[in-house]
C-alpha cells in the first residue's frame, strides 16, 4: 500500500477537518474531555488556518492512498499565551488520527515520520502531547515513534474519597506502599 504524505494547504481545510471531527468523536469516547462540538472543531479550524497562513508555526500533515484520504496529523505552535515559556519553540502535537479501515497498516508512522523530519529542517526541537492511558495503540504509537513521558495526567475522583473519609476508611496507610501507581517507580525510601 503506497501512503503519500503531504503538507496540508489551505485548499485542503474542507476535507483535513472532516476527518478532525472524527478524531475529536473517536477522542470523547475514550476519555477526553474535549467535547467533539462544532465550536470546538472551530477552534481547531482557526489553527489550522493559521499554521496554513503561516500566522502560527504548525504543520497539518494528510496522509493519501491515491485520492483518498486516510490520515492526518496537527502538531504547531500553541496559541500565544500569557506566560513566558522556556522552550518557547516546543510544538503542540494537537493530535494525529487514521481511518479505521486503514489501521495497522504504517500510515500514522509515516505521518509522525515526516513531520519529524519537516519540523528538524526549520530547527524545532520537540513536541509535547499527551496520550489516553486507555488508548492502547495512540499509546503503542507513540512510543515506537519515540515520545518519552514528562509528566502524568491524574483524575482524582472528589466524590469517592470524600465520601471514603467521611466513612473513616481512607487513612494514611489506605493506599499500599511500593511501587508508585502514577509513574511506576519505587518509592523513595
Ligand atoms: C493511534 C493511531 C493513530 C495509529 O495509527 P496507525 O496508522 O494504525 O498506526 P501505524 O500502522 O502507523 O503503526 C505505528 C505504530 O503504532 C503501533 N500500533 C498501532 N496500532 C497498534 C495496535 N492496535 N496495537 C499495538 N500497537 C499498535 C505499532 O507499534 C506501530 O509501530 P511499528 O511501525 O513499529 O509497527 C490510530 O489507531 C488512530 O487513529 N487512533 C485514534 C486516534 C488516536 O488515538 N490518535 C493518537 C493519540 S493523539
């Protein structure tokens, strides 16, 4: 199967966020909190009109087998906010999704593989994104391409430790000793 990867211009909005809106659903229902509305595809909608009119520096990948698309990809610059930052040029990887009937079959590779290599002939040096630990393959993806964990994401569910304590069965020793649930190190002695 010949993937051809190319850089998505403006020309291609229609069709890249019609396949972002079923990233932003297939997203909902593993975890995310992003709701898959038409205000949130939007906001994607001015990013990728920005790293198309080059207002932002971004890069929105498509991936085609023939005239078909199959895939797409979104890493850029966040929007500027109001905080300094010290790696001001790390990219966001917003995301990169696959057709499901194409799955397995090297497409995302081949899109994270020549983002990388587009992003280190302009001197980016990273890209920060973050993946469902319920999304085996964005998971499994992920790391073959190379990303290394910074930092984790934890839910603390408000409701059923408030109630836990009130109870008076969640003390200081509720939770065992050894290796740490979050980052799966030992714990300091
Ligand atoms: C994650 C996703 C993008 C992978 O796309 P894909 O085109 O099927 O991936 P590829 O065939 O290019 O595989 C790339 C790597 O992912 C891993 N992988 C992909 N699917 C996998 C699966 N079902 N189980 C285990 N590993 C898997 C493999 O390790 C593969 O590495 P390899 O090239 O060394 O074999 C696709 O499943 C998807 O669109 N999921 C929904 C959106 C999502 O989760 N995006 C990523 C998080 S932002």
């Amino acid at each position: 199967m010949e993937v051809e990867i190319s850089v998505a211009g403006p020309a291609d909005r229609e069709e890249f966020l019609e396949m972002w809106g079923q990233f932003l659903l297939e997203h909902e229902k593993i975890g995310d909190d992003l709701r898959a509305s038409d205000r949130t595809l939007a906001y994607f909608g001015a990013l990728f009109d920005a790293y198309t009119g080059g207002i932002l520096g971004g890069l929105p990948l498509l991936a085609r087998v023939g005239q078909d698309l199959v895939g797409v990809l979104l890493w850029g610059a966040p929007p500027p906010g109001p905080v300094d930052r010290l790696k001001e040029d790390r990219m966001t990887s917003w995301g990169t999704f696959t057709a499901p009937a194409l799955r397995g079959h090297g497409v995302n590779r081949a899109l994270r593989q020549r983002a990388v290599l587009e992003l280190d002939a302009v001197g980016i040096e990273e890209v920060l994104g973050c993946v469902f630990v319920n999304n085996p393959e964005g998971c499994e993806s992920g790391r073959a391409i190379g990303y290394v964990p910074i930092s984790i994401n934890a839910v603390l569910d408000i409701h059923t430790e408030a109630e836990a304590l009130r109870q008076g069965v969640r003390g200081k020793k509720f939770y065992p000793r050894g290796l740490c649930p979050l980052c799966g190190r030992d714990e300091p002695k």
